[in-house]
C-alpha cells in the first residue's frame, strides 16, 4: 500500500508539471524570445521617427533612395540641398562638386541635368549649394563660389542672374541656402530697425514683386552674417543679420525657408538654434542650444517647412532630423550615423513635397533619402 501511495503520488507530480509548469516554463522562454528579438531590433527600429508627446507615436517610414557617389547621371559628389516641385512631380538636387543640377522623377528615375562644367557663362555653376522653386516652377540655384543666383525655367533654359561679389546691396561672400516663399504684409517702407542691422531699400513696390506674384527670393550669408531678400527679378529688397549671438544675429548661419505667412526660419549652425523673423526681418522667437537631446541641435544645417507650417531641420553632427511647430515645439526625430535605410551621413539639404513626403540630401552618403 505504501508503494502504491509512492506512485501515485509521482502520477500526480507528473501531472502537475504538464499542465501547471509547463506551460509557465513555455511562456517565460516565449518571453524571454521575444524581449531578445526587440532588444536585437531596437537600433534599427530608432532610425525612425518617435515622438513622445500627448499625440502619441508617429512614424516616419524609409519611402526609397537613390545616388551614390560619381559623376553619372543619378549620381553625386557633395549635394548639398533639395527642392520638391510643389506639383509634387519632380526633385532637383544641386551636385555641388560636380557643378550641375539634376532633376528627377519623386521617385529618383533620372529626367535631366543642367551644367557640367566650373565657370561663369549663363547655365554653368561655380559650385552650386542651394536650390529653391516657385510657384510658376522655376528654378533658382545659389553658387557658393559664382557669388551669384542664376534662374532658370523648369527644363534648366537659362532667364536671369543677379550678384557679385562684395558686401553692398545684392552682394556676397559666402552665398549658401536659397528659398522662394511670399512676402508676407510687410511695408517695405525702408525703415531701419533700431540695432541697424535690418536695411531695406525703398522701391515702391511694397510686398508685391515685379514679376506681379507676392513671391520673393530669400538667401543667406555665410560670412556676412546676413539674410537678403529680392522680387524673383533679383532686385533687391531688404537684408537683416550680423555677427553675434543676440536677437536677429547668426554665427555661420546656414539654410532657410519661409512659411505660407511670409515668415523665415533660419538655422543658425555654430548658435545651434532656430530663429524666426517677419518676411521684413523683424524677429519673432527662436529655439535650441547645442545638445543631442529633443530640441537640441548640433549643427542644424538643412531646413524645411511643410504646408502645414511645420519646420523640418537636419542636423550635421547628431545626423538625424526633427520636426517642430510653427513655435518651436518639437514633434518627433528620427535617424542615427550609418549608411542603411533612414541612417545619416552629416544630412544637410531637406524639403517636403505636397503630399508630406520628408526628402533628404543624405551629403555624406551621396544619396537621397525619402520618408513618409
């Protein structure tokens, strides 16, 4: 009886262990499988965009790429910047080295280039850093080195060009971004601010450019600590910056683009911020100090803004992007260093298309990157 007692007793163990242990074993392995899967998946899955605001999480996707390093067409040495079409059809990408312009598809099928050689004739280019496009589709491009903008229609046929060299009115040093956006409901009376560094010569023609649209061409300077504004004639309207770190100054200042109420948003790279002005270049806020944390910059280079009015910013040393409100309020990041699908190489130009696709000139990688 006593054995019999044994046995039954161990029935029972067995029995205990297949339908109580067994199971517990099974999900804590299952468990224990899945944690190393996401912790193996994590750096991957951080390329990405994540916000941690009351919105919740937001996601922007790697869409495709293209471009490497060469001088076929399709291929890059030092694209600096991007400009959408806001027909949403087309992409132009300033090769900087290569000194041309390429225009594709907003997928990357290669359509055309424009340039090929260094100089100073109408359509070539003494290193051409930034791009930007109006309304009608044409296409400005700033020259680093020409110290000039040529226009050109959308097919890259030569129109105008304004600038040289020097630090009068529709001069330049060091001539980087370019950007077409309205003029806002400025007077452009040609009052002086009270520091002085906004000057604006009175034309008479107000906030309505030559060309009869209500649109103007913004650049900036990289050694004049400056931001000048012209009709898309190149005649030249205003300009306002100049060496600091106060209110309406810059320290290498680098991109910029203006919003559907006229107003400008600047990355100031060696500030490590954001500023905002009136299309007169009267200040309004900014945002940022050096740091790799939410808000934080580490040479914001490129600069976006969307339909929304929303402000996209690459960031040469965190390589990554961040999007923010009109305001200043960050929204969400996404990016890391690397060389795979949403990974970064010192990103520098950046623009959204109509339809919120985010487009990067990945520089060092010599690719374009698209997120949605």
């Amino acid at each position: 009886i006593f054995s019999i007692n044994i046995r039954m007793s161990q029935i029972k163990i067995k029995q205990y262990q297949q339908t109580i242990l067994l199971p517990i074993t099974i999900g804590i392995f299952v468990i224990a499988f899945i944690f190393g899967i996401v912790t193996l998946i994590a750096p991957s899955i951080s390329a990405f965009a994540q916000t941690v605001n009351e919105t919740g999480v937001e996601e922007y996707q790697f869409v495709t790429k293209w471009g490497s390093l060469g001088t076929e067409p399709g291929q890059f040495d030092g694209q600096n910047n991007v400009a959408a079409a806001r027909s949403g059809e087309f992409i132009y990408v300033p090769d900087y080295y290569n000194q041309r312009i390429q225009k594709f598809t907003n997928d990357g099928q290669f359509i055309k280039m424009w340039g090929g050689s260094y100089g100073e004739g109408d359509g070539e280019f003494a290193n051409p850093h930034g791009v930007a496009l109006d309304s009608e589709g044409n296409v400005y491009v700033s020259e680093r080195s020409g110290l000039r903008i040529q226009k050109f229609d959308p097919d890259g046929n030569f129109i105008a060009k304004w600038g040289s060299e020097g630090t009068g009115n529709g001069q330049f040093q060091h001539l980087h971004d370019i950007a077409v956006g309205p003029g806002g409901s400025g007077s452009g009376s040609g009052s002086p601010s009270q520091d002085g560094t906004v000057t604006q010569l009175s034309t008479g023609i107000g906030n309505t450019s030559q060309s009869g649209t209500n649109e103007f061409v913004y650049v900036t300077d990289t050694e004049l600590f400056n931001v000048q504004k012209f009709t898309t004639d190149g005649d030249f309207v205003t300009s306002w910056g100049s060496e600091g770190e106060g209110e309406g100054q810059f320290a290498s200042l680098e991109s910029l683009d203006v919003d559907s109420q006229g107003n400008v948003y600047v990355a100031d790279y060696d500030n490590n911020r954001i500023q905002k002005f009136t299309s007169d270049g009267e200040f309004v806020t900014s945002w940022g100090f050096e740091g790799s944390e939410q808000g934080q910059f580490d040479g914001p280079s490129g600069l976006a803004v969307d339909n929304e009015d929303n402000v996209y910013v690459t960031e040469n040393d965190n390589h990554r992007i961040q999007k923010f409100t009109s305001e200043g309020e960050f929204l969400v990041s996404w990016g890391s260093e690397g060389a795979g699908d949403g990974q970064f190489d010192r990103p520098e130009g950046i623009d959204v298309d109509p339809a919120g696709r985010v487009i990067v000139a990945d520089t060092g990688n010599n690719r374009i990157q698209i997120f949605r």
